[in-house]
C-alpha cells in the first residue's frame, strides 16, 4: 500500500468486508531509551511518531494504592491508573496532541473529531495549543461544562440529532472541506486516529516504570471501540519485546452493555448491538471494533458489562476514599469485583482499574 492515513482503516480489510484499523510500524532492527531526563510522554518520544508536538503537560500521571481496596475484593494487590490528572482530565490528552502535529505536517488547518465530551475538550484545547482550527460534532445530550470547555477554547460545536448522524457530517468535513479527523466516521467502525492512538502505548510505558516488579497481572479498562485498550496492549507488547517484562497482562474491557462479550462469544463483531449508556456517554454506542477483540483474545482477558443501575453507587464508593471519578471511569471498581466473582479474575491476581476521567465535568 501506499503510505497515507488511512482514515477508514486498512484498504484491503474494507474491501473485503472486515475493517479494522492500522498501526504505526517502527523499525524494530534498533533498540531505543527512555529519556529519563525528560517528563509525560516525553520520556518515549522514540516511540512516538512526532518527536515535537504541542504539550500542555500530558502523562506522567500516577498509579495510586487506597488501602482496603484489594481486602475488600479478596485480592493481594489493587491499584488505580488516575488519567483524570492529564490536562483537560482524561486520557484524551494523550491522543489530541499527536493528532494535531500530524494535522499541521500536513498543512491542514482545521481538525475535526465526533465526542460525547472528552475527547472533544481535549482536541479543542490543543488544536488552541497548535494554533489550529477545531470542529467538533456532538449531539444535544453533551454536557453543559464540556460544552463550555470546548467553545471557550474557541472550537465550533456543530449538534446533530443523533450519534450515528455525527458521522456523515466528519465525513463531509473530511472529503469535501480539507479538515483533519480524530475520530472514526464509517461504519463498522475502526478506531481513531492511528497516528492519535500511539499516544496511548505511553500508558504501559508508565506502568512498567512506575510499577517495576510488581507489575499487575489484569488490568480493566473502560472501552468502546477499544483504542485506550489497544494502545495499551500494544505498549505492553513492545515493553515485552524490549525485555522489561515476562509477560503481559491481562486485558478486560469494561462496557455498559454487552457488545464485545457477545462478540467474545461468537457474534460478528461488525454488527451492531443494543443497550443503554445513558450513565456512561464516554463509553457508549452501540459498535464495537476488531482492534478491541484483538487486544482482548491476544492478552488472553475479557469483558464485563456494568449496567446504569451500578453506576452512582461506584462513583460513591471511590469517592469516599478520595477519587471522584466520572461514571464511565468508576465503573472499573464494580467490574473487579464481577469478574472476581465470575472466576475470570482469581484470589491470586494483582489487579489495576484504569480511571480514565475525573468526575468535574457534570456526567
């Protein structure tokens, strides 16, 4: 093929009726350093596609231990990944910026990207950081704080009636106005941004540094169409391939209804499937991704499904030990629990929730 950005995945797989998503490919002949010398995502900047891009203090955030947690579980260890300490309060902050340097190296001036919230305040406030223009395309339900955040950046917020509709107008924006997009616009589904999505191997980065010889043993993520998961399980394979770590963790996906465990258990992964998010717009919709069934089979973990009925109680529960947390990034502390239950996670794994956004944002 080619050397393009493919933005509805890879050619090939499409045309024959199976999209999935593209990867970045670095030359695995010579080894590479972290910059110790340097902070955030920084410290990986050979894994990086962009060496420059513009930086508003992303990554770097920490892995925290709240004592009864694992007791409380049955478990020897838990641990909790804070993304809600990235700049604009998620793990959005590690995709946006990359998205905007290949943005501007392509001398596009406008990027443009489909959110329910987060990702949409981040890529507004570092298109602002890039001196670049920035659409987003949400619906009427987006919160009142992510919607401020995002106009007061000086993005354009066009509201469509419905998410699926969100899509068409990306594409308009794509093939006949010139703007950059972040996010996926075809259906079935790939991921986002393949040059955004690197962003995220800089999370297992972080969690072989900061936990060294006590790396966990599963790790449960929020997901939707699987790119933090993916990111996360690719970083995981290069950190292998380096010789940091034996082994990989175990992924699990944690969603609002059951998409990926229905495809886990033998449904066509292009289909569509129905359910409820209303207490989790960040990780709704009704699609799931082949890059999300890959990461899961591949790192041998699974899937769990947390309906709206569970997710007060688990804001409530972190919350007073500290963390206030989004619903979509609270309902990792209830999938634990599940998935110990279900005997897919054991009495002797070592476990890490991903909280991928703080809850100051309304939802």
């Amino acid at each position: 093929m080619e050397p393009d950005d493919y933005f509805k995945g890879c050619p090939r797989c499409l045309d024959d009726g199976y999209p999935a998503s593209l990867k970045i490919l670095f030359d695995y002949k010579n080894s590479w350093d972290i910059d110790q010398k340097a902070r955030g995502m920084f410290r990986y900047i050979d894994r990086l596609p962009y060496r420059s891009f513009p930086t508003l203090g992303e990554g770097g955030t920490p892995v925290i231990h709240l004592e009864g947690l694992a007791d409380e579980l049955g478990i020897p260890e838990l641990w909790l990944k804070n993304e809600g300490q990235n700049p604009t309060g998620s793990h959005k902050d590690r995709m946006s910026p990359l998205i905007v340097a290949r943005a501007a190296s392509l001398k596009r001036t406008t990027v443009v990207a489909a959110s329910s919230g987060n990702a949409g305040a981040s890529l507004a406030a570092y298109a602002a950081a890039g001196g670049l223009q920035c659409k987003i395309v949400t619906t009427p339900k987006i919160g009142r704080i992510w919607e401020k955040a995002i106009r007061t950046s000086g993005a354009e917020i066009i509201k469509v009636s419905n998410s699926k509709e969100r899509w068409e107008v990306i594409r308009n924006q794509v093939e006949n106005e010139g703007a950059y997009p972040a996010t996926n616009y075809s259906s079935p589904p790939v991921g986002s941004n393949l040059f955004g999505v690197q962003g995220y191997v800089t999370v297992a980065f972080e969690i072989v540094e900061q936990m060294k010889a006590n790396l966990p043993t599963a790790i449960i993520i929020p997901c939707t169409r699987g790119d933090l998961l993916w990111g996360i399980w690719e970083g995981f394979i290069e950190a292998k391939r380096m010789g940091w770590i034996n082994s990989i963790p175990r992924l699990y996906a944690v969603e609002p209804f059951p998409r990926l465990s229905q495809v886990l258990q033998g449904s066509d992964y292009r289909e569509e499937f129905k359910g409820d998010s209303s207490q989790m717009p960040s990780i709704g919709g009704n699609t799931v991704t082949y890059q999300a069934m890959h990461a899961i089979n591949s790192s041998g973990g699974g899937a769990v499904s947390i309906p709206n009925i569970e997710v007060e109680q688990a804001q409530k529960d972190l919350a007073k030990r500290g963390l206030f947390l989004e619903g979509s990034a609270a309902v990792t502390w209830p999938a634990a629990s599940k998935l110990i239950k279900s005997g897919e996670i054991n009495k002797n794994d070592k476990v890490l929730l991903m909280l991928t956004s703080h809850g100051y944002k309304g939802v």
